[in-house]
C-alpha cells in the first residue's frame, strides 16, 4: 500500500502594525510690536533767586569804608541768576533677545486593537500508519 500524499494547510492570522505620521495642527506667527505706555518722572529743577539782606551798621564801622562811598553817581550791580532747564531725550537700547524653539515631546500612547488569527482543527479518525 502506498502512503497517502500529506494534507497541509496554510494557517494565516492578523499582526498588528503601528506607526506615526506627522501632520500639521497649528501654525504659530511670532510678532513684535509696540507697546506705549505713559511713564512719569520727578526732576528736581532749581534756580537762583535773587535775595537782598540787609544788616545795619555801627557807625564806627561806616566810617571805616573807603572814601568817596558815598558819592552822588549810582552804583550798579549786575549779576547773572541761572535755572535749570529739562531736556528730554529718547535712547532705544536692547534689553532682551527673544528666541522661539521647537522642542519635540515624547509620550507613550497605548494602541488596542482586536485581531484574527486561524486555527487548525482535524476531525475524524486519523490512521496513525
């Protein structure tokens, strides 16, 4: 008796294969801009003022002055009194450099997912040989 030809089967069953794809989500527009704003300063600001005082003499002292004080012609005194001005003035200067950075985060995101897998069943009697 010959021997029978051997029965096979191909038996198959689903795997799963996970991966990513980017995509965009969002676009990001980074802008400077102006910003005014009211600011107030105090200054102290001075200025001479002219001030007259007067001291009354003892005579012995009067006498003791030079000749000729006291004279008919005018005496003139002139003096100068100065202030103080404000001068405003602006000055842009750097204060800050500003940078924008992608970073990349890694998270773990579990996937579930139902798979098929085959299965092989012999039924009736099988003659050992």
């Amino acid at each position: 008796m010959t021997a029978p030809d051997p029965a096979e089967v191909v038996r198959h069953e689903e795997r799963l294969r996970v991966g990513t794809v980017p995509v965009p989500v969002e676009r990001v527009r980074v802008q400077k801009v102006v910003v005014t704003e009211e600011r107030t300063v105090t200054v102290t600001v001075r200025r001479e003022e002219l001030r007259v005082v007067r001291e009354p003499l003892d005579p012995d002292d009067a006498a003791q002055e030079a000749p000729g004080a006291a004279d008919d012609a005018p005496r003139v005194v002139e003096m100068v009194l100065h202030e103080e001005r404000l001068v405003v003035d602006r000055e842009v200067v750097p204060v800050e450099r500003v940078r924008v950075v992608v970073d990349r985060v890694t998270t773990q995101q579990p996937v579930e997912a139902t798979l098929r897998h085959e299965e092989v069943v012999v039924d009736g009697d099988v003659d050992p040989g």
